[in-house]
C-alpha cells in the first residue's frame, strides 16, 4: 500500500479525554477514531490489524472442528425471559430498544442488544440436536455485542460495543464436555503464542458460577490490568484474587509463598455452562438408551478488539506502536528519502518487489522530512523500516531497522527480499 | 465439508409465520433460523455464500480504490443533530437506546443504532481531509445497519438488522466526483454480473433528494418486489415509478412506448451527495488557490444479504433452492448410496480428491434413503451433484447432474476432476 493512497495523518496529540495508553496510540496512529467512551471506529490500518488477529482465532478454532456462524444483534425477551436473565438487575449492561409496533408507530415489544449469545445459539440449537448422533457440535461467531458499561475508560480494553468470539459447546456428557474443554484450553494458548502473547498469558482460575468450580481465564500481564492475580510463575498458572482462599490453593496444590500479586487483563475465558441453558431452553436429546437428557454445555470467548489493546499495552514504547509480526498490518515501513529520480525509482522498484513476494510494505512515498517520516514509522510500529536514500543507494543499498532496536544495517539491493522473508 | 460434521438439518416446513419465499427456503435448507420478524441468524452454509457474495463486493470495492474500514453502531446524537436527521420524524426507522449514567445508573443520553453512516464518516473525514492532497478519499464498510421497520414480512429482503456494503467517495469538485460515481456504476454492474444477476439488474433512474436530479438504482426484476418500474430493455434502464413524468421521459429521451411496467427489487443504489453532510458538519478542504471548500460526496451501497433474498427469489424452483456458480456455497453436492466397502472407498477417493483440486464440496455421507439426499440436494441448491452407488461402479463412473436439469451423465472415474473444473 502507498502511503499516498491511504487515508492517514497521524497526530501529535490524543483526545484530551482518551485516558487510556492503547487508545491514545492507537488514535494518534490513525488505527481507530473515538466515536464516544467505550466507542470506536476502525480505520483501514486498524481493520487490518484486528482482521489479521481474527484470522489467526478463526484458523484454529476451525482446527477444532468450530462451524463458523453469524447471529443477530437484536435479540427478542422470549429466550431470556427463560433463562431468567432479561431483568436489569441480573445483567447488569443491556442496552435495551423497542421495535416499532405496526401502523401508527406505537411502541412495539422491547429488545436487547445481545451481549452474549447463550440463550440464542441454544434456541437454534433446538432445531437441529435431537438425537445422540447429533452431538458434539461446536459453533462460533465473530459479532458484535453490546455492553452498557458505567465506565468506559480503558479504550479497547473495556468497550461498551466490540467484536467477540465467541465459541459455544454442545456434548452428550460430562467427559465428552471435559474433553473438549481442555481442547479449547489448548487452543487458546496455540492463539495467545501466535499473537504474541503467549509468554505474559496466564491459565487463570476464576470463579465457575453456580454450575462448576471453576471458570478459566486467559490473563495477561500488565500493570492497566483491572484483574488482580496470584500469579505462580513455574507452574505457568494463577488464580483471580476473587475466589483465592485457602481451600482453593489446597485444591490446586499450590502454597501461598509461591505466589505473586500481579494485575492482568482477560483476553479470554472458557467457562463449562454445564446444563445451564440448556434446561430452561428446553434442549435436550435423546441418548442411546432412547433416554431424554439435557445438553451439557460450554463457552468459549476472546475479543480481537481487547487483544488489539492489550498487545498495545505490553509491547509499545514511547516512541509509538510496536506490533508482533503475526499482527502488523505491514511487516514493513518503506521510506523513500528525497525525490530524486534514481531513489524514486529504486523505492518503486523496492515497492513493487517486496509486493510481488507477498511481503506486506506500507511504501511512504509522500515527499516530507525525514525526521517526520522516521517519527511516523515508529508510531505505526511496523516490525521493519527499510530507507532507501542518496546516500544509502552510493553502497547500492537498503538501510534496515528493526521496530525494537537502534541499530540500523545495510542490506544490498539484491539482498532486499531475503533479509525481510521469513 | 461432510455432512456428518456440519450441523445441518433441512426442514420440510418453513416456520407457519414466514410468508416470504426466500425466508422460507433459506430456512428449509438449514441456511438462516429466524430470531423474529425481519431479522435472521446466519448458519453455517448461510455464512459462507453471504461471505462468497460479500468477497466479490469487496474486490470489486477495492479494485476502484475503495479502502476498508468499520464503523461502530452506537451512535451518538451529536452528529445527526447537525444533519438534522436525528428526530423521528426525519428518519421514521431510528431505533434509539440509551447509555448508564455512571454511578448510580441513571440513564445518561439517548444514542442511536447506525441506520446509515454519513453523519459518522464525514465527522472521521474531518480528520484526514485538510487539503485537495488529501482528495479523493474512498472510503467502505461491510457493517451492520439496524432500520425498524414497521412491516418486515420479505424474508431477507427487508430486515431490521442486516449487514451493508457502503461506500463513501469525497471529492473536491462536481467533475471529479461525477467520474467516481460513474465508475462505480460500472463497477456494480460488474458485481451484479459475477453475482449471476447481471441480466436481470437495471440502471434505474430515481429520485435524487433535494440536492441532485436524480440518484440511481440497480433494480433486479422479480415479482416479489417491492418498488414499480418502468423498464426499457433495448436500452438496459428504468425509471423508478416514484419519479416517472413527461419531463422525466424527455429528460432521458425515452418515449412512453417503449416502457414495460415491472416490479423490481432494490439490490443497490448511489446517490450524489453534494455538500448536503459536508457542510452541516464541516468537512471542507483547501484548494489549490488557498479557498476553504466543502468536499463534494457520495454514497453507494449493496445489501449482501438482500442481494442473497433476491437470487433465492429468481433461481429458486419447486425444489428448493438454485445457486449460481460464484455464490453457492460449495459447488458439488457428492451423494453416496449405501454403505458397501467399495462404495464408501470410492466416495472417500472422491471427496479428497476434489477438496484437494479446491472444488468445494458437500459429502453426503450419512445413512439415509436415496430419496432423501437427492431431495436434501436439491433443497441445497449447489450447482452439481455427483452420485456414487454399486450401479454407477459397475460402470466404473459417477453420475453427474446440474442442479437446474434433469438431465444425468455416467463420468468415468477418472474424469471426475475434469468433469467439474472449471
């Protein structure tokens, strides 16, 4: 992509009110614009970075056997008003509307906004699990949902509307449930590797409602983090100071002296529902006795848009972004100094050459200072910057820059593609 | 994919209160569950020929220059306050919800669902658009639009939720926009083309607002739809009946005699947008004498999940559904009769074989009657199906069909591959 071509102008300042770190990168960069506390746009460079972080959830939850399906934002009272979790008081983030009633406009029957997609993909489910030889099933979206938080002040870390995927579960028993479970819990940490975080996320044991021990997060460390953790370090695992106890670190045979408080932020949790919704909601099957059961269930969530915010936090230093590979919307920033016609030509041909070896370059082919386009490259965080100049075209080179270092290197022209190949 | 690990189950009755025929079959087939009037859940086979309708879009968005973004759906009122599209009476389909207060949760001010994003990108704009270097932008989104509809009884062709292509063009002057909004017109009828709907689509003529003559709609004839047209053939337009007059008629040299009177539905439109946001709001840029100017817009939209009501509605036959090529969700429907050794071996070949030449492919492989799968494969509606039995292997062959002929052909064993390439 040429810079020219693409609607960006990165600033020097935040919005006055953008309290958080991520956010205010990520605004000054041109990734996201503010609509309102817990509201953001997704612009070109943004999208690609949050597409780039769905694509690598998507892979494997299909490696999993997922189905990937697509559920309404509008949800009807009838399946909440069964599961008993319409009421404001119970959940405590509707964002609630009317339809409109017909002729005249009258105000119609009352609707929410999903923030969670429990009782609708149980409904469904109805339709198509009745007997033992249809289970397991395994589905998942990337949606929206819709969260009336009272403070929204975290950028993407707390969003009042998001993206979120969500995986749900559906198995004949307890050990078929069991199974699966761990295999997501697998999957996760293969997600959380890939996108960079693997090192800082932490299996955290959490809180599992009124229908299980346990729920498990996926916690990674940093200090915005609004968790606060037990962290045991050897053992790669921790425990949400929300259900630590002494009965909790016996049961994970754990002792207190190993532990150490740190703040994480969730980027995702696996929680088995057991029967949950599947009771209320009426799903049951038939297994092959030709006995009646219910569902056990489970369900599975990460938000792209807080992993998005969460790397910003861990990885950016003050001179901007800093993105893992596997994220960055480009792997690398082409900064073409001077108009010359012998260093626009070698930038183009640069351009052209990094794109035919499907190495995505974001090719800054705008005529400004140096010391502007070298302050943008290091905003945008792009892994590599590669300048092409007079001076570094007399050794017949590149100069090449990691995002993380000082230190720069002359690659030779013919050298280009084999120095920022994998 | 097989059918024994998707979940899918077709259905020999729509549900008693879907009238629309498209609704009705989408449902039948296992493709969309309805959630309540007017709005729908996408299942797995619904994904994926909504993704292959939206790909094409997308392509065709980014070969004109169009650069991807995603805009949220909260909306807050400041923006349409100064449109002045914020009250009911101006948009008679807000649905309007409201934020926590904070503490105590009050409720705090009201905001809209997106129903439309003018308002939202040309306040972005304001950001990125200072001066006539910065234009033309072109700016999309596929995102969800929420419209609350008072009768919404056409299936997917009249939703209160549903996913939208729309397209932003901002440029500096009249000429300049008007090359962009024709190369968009090109660009649709390219779309619609690939979507198999290019002979029945019309460049319609309709009402352009206060601030054009005319805007344009691209209107598929089927019966079932909602608006009136005067179609004339021979010149491949029509006139929207809203706008039809002696004047209208003179305007584009047309006479009377020559029109048919048709029903069509909307599968897109454009329409010029002058300054009508750009001023209210402030987007105005520097031309090259130093002048502030307001940049001149557009806007341009497609409906994906329309765009698929409207080819269920035109291909659709007693049997079920009719996929084109491009948009069917995978192209073969392979059948495999009984359950032999040889059979089954054969049907197994068969199936790695085309998933590995990337011909998509649904494997019937559970134990059903022969009559079953074949109604399931015409319900489906993928463009071939392939047979596998003892019959068809004592002739060494498979027994190929299209979905829209009766006729069957013996294919060697070897020719499979062939037989179905492109």
């Amino acid at each position: 992509m040429r810079r020219s071509q693409i609607f960006l102008r990165t600033r020097k300042e935040a919005p006055a009110d953008e309290e958080a770190k991520n956010a205010q990168l990520l605004i000054r960069a041109g990734y996201i614009h503010k609509e309102m506390a817990g509201v953001y746009d997704y612009l070109p460079l943004g999208l690609i970075t949050l597409g780039k972080i769905m694509d690598i959830i998507r892979q494997v939850m299909n490696e999993i056997g997922g189905q990937e399906l697509f559920l309404s934002a509008l949800q009807p009272k009838e399946n909440w008003a069964r599961s008993g979790r319409w009421h404001d008081d119970v959940i405590d983030v509707w964002f609630k509307t009317r339809t409109h009633g017909g002729q005249g406009f009258h105000m119609g029957p009352e609707l929410g906004l999903s923030n969670t997609h429990e009782e609708a993909i149980t409904a469904i489910m109805k339709n198509f699990v009745h007997s033992y030889k249809d289970l397991p099933v395994y589905a998942y979206q990337f949606q929206t949902k819709f969260r009336n938080e009272p403070r929204s002040k975290s950028g993407l870390l707390r969003c009042r509307e998001f993206i979120m995927k969500d995986l749900y579960s559906f198995s004949r028993n307890d050990q078929e449930h069991q199974e699966f479970y761990e295999k997501v819990q697998a999957a996760y940490f293969k997600i959380f590797e890939r996108l960079g975080l693997g090192k800082e996320t932490y299996l955290t044991f959490a809180s599992g409602g009124s229908f299980s021990q346990f729920s498990h997060e996926f916690q990674t460390i940093t200090d915005v983090g609004e968790d606060t953790l037990l962290v045991h370090e050897s053992k790669k695992l921790a425990i949400n100071k929300e259900i630590y106890s002494g009965k909790v670190l016996k049961e994970l045979q754990i002792s207190k002296e190993e532990l150490i408080e740190k703040k994480g932020v969730e980027v995702g949790n696996i929680f088995p529902l057991g029967t949950r919704f599947s009771e209320p909601l009426g799903l049951n099957y038939t297994d092959e006795a030709g006995k009646l059961r219910p569902v056990i269930m489970g369900c599975y969530g990460i938000g792209p848009g807080r992993v998005m915010g969460t790397i910003v936090e861990h990885f950016a230093d003050d001179k901007g972004l800093v993105w893992p590979e596997n994220v960055a919307p480009f792997r690398v920033y082409l900064a073409r100094l001077g108009n010359s016609k012998t260093v626009v030509q070698a930038a183009d041909e640069a351009y052209a050459l990094l794109t035919q070896n499907a190495i995505g370059v974001l090719y800054d082919d705008r005529s400004v200072r140096p010391g502007e386009m070298f302050a943008d490259a290091d905003l945008l965080g792009l892994p590599k910057r590669v300048v092409i100049s007079e001076r570094t075209l007399q050794n017949s080179s590149f100069e090449l820059k990691s995002r993380e270092s000082d230190d720069t290197q002359l690659i030779k022209l013919d050298q280009l593609v084999q120095a920022l190949g994998d």
